[in-house]
C-alpha cells in the first residue's frame, strides 16, 4: 500500500486534470510486499460527433492482483506490459527488483481457513510465491492461473 503526504501534494493546472484527481511527488511504501508496475494505452474519441480518438500512455503502480484484473474489462484500454516490484525477501536478494511478469498464479495456503497465495511467473520463468508461512508452490491447494501477459506471451513467441 502507497501513502501519500500532504507536503508532496503538486497542484494540478486547471483543465489538465480529471475533477477529482490529486498529484504528488513522491509516494511512500512501507512494507515489503510485491506491487505491479502496469503500462496501458487508453484510447480516448475527440468528441461525441467527432471519429477522432488519440491514445495516451499510462502507468499504474498497483498493489493489489485484483485492481489489475479489474482494468483488464475496460474495453478503451489495453495492457501493454506489467512488471513485478518484488521486495529482496521475495525475490531473494537484499534489494527491490523491477521484472517482467508472464503470469501470476493463485493458490490457497492449506490449514489457514482460505488464506490466499500468489504465485508470480517472470519473463526469465522464474517464479516467486507470495503465501503465509512461506508455504511452498507444491504444498498450495487450487491453483489456478488469473492472468497470462499477452505481451510477453507474443515476445516470446517471436
């Protein structure tokens, strides 16, 4: 989860920002949990009588699997690419690492009364899993694939 303070709130010029929407400079994560890095196209039309459209890029820092599902049932946006911000105790090294993501898996982590697990599938095949009491993949119940990246899909099939 990302916190935001009120000293790196950035005004917004009128007319370049959504009713609603707020910038800051700089946000804070706390704890070392993974996050999604999401780059989508939007594609926007000019006006209601106009054919026109234009496509903007985004980027989304997202710290929950479900918002990322969520974004894929807009039909005005594509998901070019997501990346994995995984923390050095998930990745196994002492620092944060930004990677390709292929797919992301889920499981349920046995004896914990449906207690979640994410499996998470590099571009390289590497696989970090994100489960209670360190429970291995193998030892996960009900996996099921939520999400396959169709840009690293179609990169890797080239």
């Amino acid at each position: 989860m990302f916190e935001t303070h009120q000293e790196a709130e950035r005004p917004i010029p009128p007319g370049l920002g959504d009713p609603g929407v707020r910038a800051w400079s700089y946000a804070v994560c706390r704890l070392f949990v993974p996050w999604l890095h999401v780059l989508r196209s939007v594609t926007y039309q000019a006006g209601e009588d106009d054919d026109e459209t234009y496509t903007l890029h985004e980027t989304l820092f997202l710290t929950e699997v479900e918002q990322l599902l969520q974004l894929q049932q807009n039909p005005q946006a594509k998901i070019v690419a997501v990346d994995l911000m995984s923390p050095g105790p998930l990745n196994g090294t002492n620092r944060w690492k930004l990677e390709p993501l292929a797919e992301i898996w889920e499981g349920l982590v046995p004896q914990t009364h449906g207690q979640r697990a994410f499996i998470y599938v590099l571009a390289d095949g590497k696989r970090y899993v994100d489960a209670a009491l360190d429970t291995p993949e193998s030892e996960l119940l009900n996996k099921r694939q939520l999400l396959r990246s169709e840009s690293v899909a179609s990169a890797n099939s080239k």
